[in-house]
C-alpha cells in the first residue's frame, strides 16, 4: 500500500490524528487507509452524498471515526443504503451515521433479508419488540439464523 510514497504516508498519518484518531486503535489504520486511496475530490463528493441526506459536518466525521470504510463506499451503495434505512425503515439519517456500519452490508443479501425474517416474528407474534437492527445485522449468520429462523421455524405462519 505504502512502499514508494512514504511522504504521502505520513501526509495521511498526520491528517488522521488531527482528525482525533487513536494510533492504537483499528480504526487509526482503515482511516489511513481511506486517505491514502481516496482524492480530495473523492472524499469531497462521498461528503456531498452523506450531507444530501441531512447530516453535518460533525454527524460524517462522527461516522468516519466509528468505521472510516463509510468513506470508500460507493455513492450509489450510499444512497440506496440511505434510502432504504430512511425511507423503508424509517431511521432517521443520524442514527444510521452513529451506527455507520449499517451502510457497508449488502441491501440484498444482509439488509432486506433479515429485515423481512424480523417483521415476520413480529406479525407473528413470535417477537415482542424488535432489537436495533445494527445489531442483528451484525450478527454472524449462524447466530442470526440459531437466534431468529431455527427457534422459531416450527412457529411461523406464512
């Protein structure tokens, strides 16, 4: 990643600590990272998406500091995440960028499908309340599906 370009290393590095990144920390590293691959222009725009969806300087550099990768996602990976968590869901713009992580999992594979399992234990009333959905979206798929299909897959109408 680095070799032959130490002085934009450093460039980052330092931009990164100013930023108020912990060097011990994981995430000091994928920030580095982000920086290092990413034009300013580059970064401009991926701010430019996040803000067409309300959210401030400080809200983007909050979510940035709690999983950098928000960063290097794609501007339509942004938007359609934005909009089905906003708009489907009902999540408020700021609560998905205090939980940014949200934005990285794939709408098709992860997102929608677990949405839908959770909702069908709710009407069915297998479920009282739904969990926050960063949470069950960050399960592994073993204790998703031991937590929410396997217990319950005897109970289920369809």
């Amino acid at each position: 990643m680095v070799a032959g370009n130490k002085d934009k290393f450093n460039l980052c590095a330092r931009k990164v600590i100013e930023m108020g990144f912990d060097p011990s920390k994981v995430t000091f590293v994928g920030a580095i990272s982000v920086f290092f691959g990413m034009s300013t222009v580059a970064w401009e725009r991926k701010v430019d998406v996040y803000k067409r969806w309300g959210l401030s300087d400080d809200d983007i550099h909050w979510a940035f500091k709690k999983f950098p990768r928000c960063m290097i996602l794609s501007e339509k990976k942004i938007t359609s995440g934005m909009d089905f968590l906003v708009n489907e869901i009902g999540f408020e713009p700021i609560t998905v960028a205090r939980t940014p992580k949200t934005l990285g999992y794939s709408l098709e594979k992860r997102i929608i499908p677990r949405r839908s399992v959770i909702r069908v234990l709710l009407l069915n009333g297998l479920i009282k309340k739904e969990k926050g959905l960063s949470a069950i979206l960050s399960m592994s798929e073993e204790r998703f599906l031991d937590a929410f299909v396997t217990k319950y897959q005897d109970q289920v109408r369809v």
